[in-house]
C-alpha cells in the first residue's frame, strides 16, 4: 500500500473496515514511519491512524520521541522512511502544497511564539491575512471572535508581553484556530505556566476537544487526559509501547516501562 496516492487511501480504508459501516476515514494516518536523526533511530516503525474528531494523549519519558512525532505530523522533521497523510492527502514535500498542509495542522508549542511588537489582534489575524488572503476587515472580527471563545476579547489591544503566561498561551491558540486547522497538535502546551494559570488553558483544550476537533496532545496533565481524551499512546525509545483508551492506560498499564513512567509522575 505504500504508493497509494490520497484517493486510494481512502478506497483502502473503506475496504479494510467494510464490516464496520458507516467508516471513519482517517484524520491522521501514518504508515511505516521512521525518522533518523544521523545514526539515531528517533521514530520507529510508527503506524498510526487517528479518525477524525478524535483525542489522543501522547505520553512517554524524556527523549522519548513525542515533540518528534508531533513535528513529522506538520512536516517541521522530515522522515526517512514510510508515509503520513492528512484527511487522505499524502504530507507535500515542499512549496506552495506544504504551506497549506501547515496551515491545516495547527501547532501550539511550550512556548507562545507570539511577534512581542504586535498586538494579541494583530498576531491573530496574521495568519489569514497573510497566508489565507482574507480581507482585513474579516480577519478582524474573525481574531475577535477567536479571542471570545478563549476568554480574552477584552485584551485584544494589548501586546503579549502585557498578558500573563496563560492568556499568552490562549491568544498561540487562537491564532491556530484562525487558520481552520483540521487537526490541532499540543506540544506540552503547559509545561511552562505557574500551575494556577495551567487549568485556564486545558479549559479551552477541553472546549476544543468537545466540539469535535482532531487533536494530539503532548501533555502530562492525568486529568486532562482522562476527562477529555480518547486514547492515550505510550511512548518509550521512539516506539509506540501502548496504545489505549485513558482508562486502561492509568488502571491497567500493561508494560514495565509504562509502569515505570506512571510511578514516576503520580509521585509527584
Ligand atoms: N534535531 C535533533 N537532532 C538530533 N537529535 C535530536 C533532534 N531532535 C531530537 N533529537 C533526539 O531525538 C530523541 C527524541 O526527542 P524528542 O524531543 O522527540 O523527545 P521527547 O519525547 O519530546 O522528550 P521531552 O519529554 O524531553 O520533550 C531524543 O533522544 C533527542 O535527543
Ligand atoms: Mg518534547
């Protein structure tokens, strides 16, 4: 299966899963996939296929591949070997097809990553003005009504360094949101807010999740995972270890290291 354009795959989907019907063709597939860095072998062997809609919490160890296999997913790493498509469309090389697929892949990192000399509007609506086109006049109220759902309209004036950690994480999500992503990717969007701010930003992950959005979060918050996931992957030296619902996963780990790594965070 491995020259299947888009459209195969999808003929490929709803073959294999005929006994299934009504299919849920695949948000997010990937194939074989294997990523080197030099001689180190960072991904292994993943096969991947997550419907569209769905939450999946990627858990693992340090260094464990999560941040790599979020990047492979909007193209930031190259792969060596296998396949990864999108909503069936296999992941553009490069150019104009790559740009797009970034802008269906919405990205949010530790780090805001938001342009300190523009304002929280402005870093909204830079995305679609610039890469969608959209009139300015849209775009405003497009950033506007993105900056409501995530609680902050009233600091759309102000500039990031004016906000704290958490709303600056909140305006790195709606500036995702303002490209209409199909999937959204979380890496560890957390880990770097004071711990009260932390819940104001799973909230609006969770609101996200609630309405329907395809999402792969890196994220060590249990509570998050367990309240709004679908299924949790477990990662350990760039292999998918356990692959579960949220549930089982905490309950019932089946793997040594799984245990090994949830003694670790439930002791602290
Ligand atoms: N650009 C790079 N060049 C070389 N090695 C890299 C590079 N990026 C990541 N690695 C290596 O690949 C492995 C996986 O890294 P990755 O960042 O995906 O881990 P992680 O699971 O996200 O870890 P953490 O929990 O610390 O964020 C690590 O051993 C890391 O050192
Ligand atoms: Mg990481």
């Amino acid at each position: 299966m491995t020259q299947n354009t888009g459209k195969d795959l999808r003929a490929f989907d709803s073959d294999r899963d005929a006994t299934h019907a009504p299919t849920k063709p695949s948000m997010i597939s990937m194939r074989n996939v294997n990523k080197f860095f030099g001689d180190f072998h960072a991904l292994k062997e993943i096969n991947l296929e997550i419907p569209k809609g769905e939450v999946v919490i990627v858990l693992g160890p340090s260094g464990s591949g999560k941040s790599t296999l979020c990047r492979t997913i909007n193209r930031l790493e190259t792969i060596e070997e296998g396949e990864i498509f999108i909503d069936g469309v296999r992941l553009p090389e490069e150019g104009k097809a790559l740009a797009q697929l970034r802008s269906d892949v919405g990205m949010v990192f530790q780090s805001f990553n938001l342009f300190p000399h523009m304002t929280i509007q402005d870093n909204v609506m830079l995305g679609p003005t610039k890469v969608r086109k959209m009139a300015k006049s849209d775009a405003q109220q497009l950033a506007l009504s993105l900056l409501k759902r995530v609680g902050i309209a009233d600091q759309a004036q102000k500039y990031p360094a004016q906000l704290s950690g958490g709303q600056q994480q909140r305006v790195a999500i709606a500036r995702a949101l303002a490209m209409k992503p199909k999937v959204m990717l979380f890496d560890e969007p957390t880990s770097a807010l004071d711990p009260e701010m932390v819940n104001e930003v799973l909230d609006v992950m969770a609101d996200l999740a609630r309405e329907g959005m395809t999402m792969v979060c890196v994220s060590h918050e249990m509570g998050f995972a367990r309240k709004a996931a679908d299924r949790v992957l477990f990662m350990a030296d760039g292999a998918i270890v356990e692959d579960t619902d949220p549930d089982t996963f905490f309950s019932a780990p089946r793997t040594d290291r799984a245990k090994d790594f949830l003694s670790k965070i439930l002791s602290h």
